[in-house]
C-alpha cells in the first residue's frame, strides 16, 4: 500500500520538477560522495545503449537505518515497476534492466528515444544511534554499470582467472602429484 504511494508521490514530483537539474550518469561511470536529505528527490539522466543488460547500484553506510528508493521514468514519465527489479544486498541499493534495440528499458511500452531517468529518495527505517542522523544530509555512491552475461566487467577477470585455475587443479595437477610420487 505505502510502496504505490510512495512511487506515486516520486512520480509526480518528478513531473513538477521537470525543470530541475539532473545528474548524468553514463554507463560504467562511477559518481562518489553525493548526499541526499531525508525528503529530497534526485533525478538522474541515463545514457543507455541499444541491447544491453545495465544495473544500477547505490551503496551507503551500513551505520544509517536507510534504504533507498528508486524508480524508472521514460520521457513519457511511464514508471518502470521497480518493485520487482530491486535487490537490497547489505549496504547497496540495486535495481537491474534491460535496453532494447532503440535503448528502452525492456518492461513497458515506450516511444522513448534513450531518455530515461533515474528518481532516487531515501526512506528511514529503525534508529541510529546519533539522534539527528536522518536531519543530516547522507553520502552515497552511485553506478550505472553495464553487464555481460549477468556479471559486471570486473568480475569477468575473476571469473577468467579461476576458470585457469580449475584446468591447471583438473589437468596439471594430477600430473605433478604423479610425478612427485613416483620419484620417492
């Protein structure tokens, strides 16, 4: 009940502050130390490409009892439902989509040309331990990271460098135990 209300709340004050500046955010583009106030919405610009998987990952203190909220609007302001695509993981905030050959978020019908924005609010859950941290302004990270094959291009090394791994435990390893073997 409150989730509708909230998102429809971000929603229309997305529409009145349409002349507010945004921040752009590019794919693979890290933006460090930005703060937001308890009832501040920010808005930023995505540049999407055609035919990609992208998530978008805000991560936060562990200390402050926030979570934060985000939501998916086209230049239609057709909402994207967020609900399902966010994954709350420790300190970070996700929410993952897909592009289309047109760089639309894949989900909703669209006549957007790539304009598609980004509508973060924090939301306060629990108690702090400092008495004012909600009045404070709250830093945070944000990213939008494009992914390959589900994973981000980071992990992709990892990935490459246990693969190598597990053939050299699976084929060279035995070899060796073998020969060490057989020399005593």
């Amino acid at each position: 009940q409150y989730k509708y209300l909230i998102i429809s709340i971000l929603l229309l004050l997305n529409i009145l502050s349409f002349y507010s500046k945004s921040i752009d955010l590019y794919p693979d583009q890290l933006l460090e130390k930005l703060f937001i106030q308890k009832e501040e919405i920010q808005n930023f610009q995505l540049y999407l490409e055609s035919n990609c998987f992208y998530e978008v990952r805000i991560s936060r203190l562990g200390t402050i009892p926030a979570e934060f909220k985000m939501a998916i609007i086209d230049k239609n302001s057709k909402l994207y439902d967020s609900n399902k695509l966010l994954r709350n993981l420790l300190d970070v905030d996700k929410i993952s989509f897909q592009t289309d050959d047109l760089a639309r978020v894949i989900g909703k019908e669209s006549a957007g040309n790539g304009k598609v924005e980004l509508i973060v609010s924090i939301e306060f859950y629990g108690k702090s331990f400092e008495n004012e941290i909600s009045q404070q302004p709250i830093p945070y990270n944000i990213v939008l990271e494009t992914l390959y094959y589900g994973a981000p291009f980071s992990v992709i090394h990892i990935i490459w460098i246990a693969v190598i791994c597990l053939i050299f435990g699976i084929y060279f390893l035995p070899k060796l135990i073998n020969y060490f073997t057989l020399v005593k």
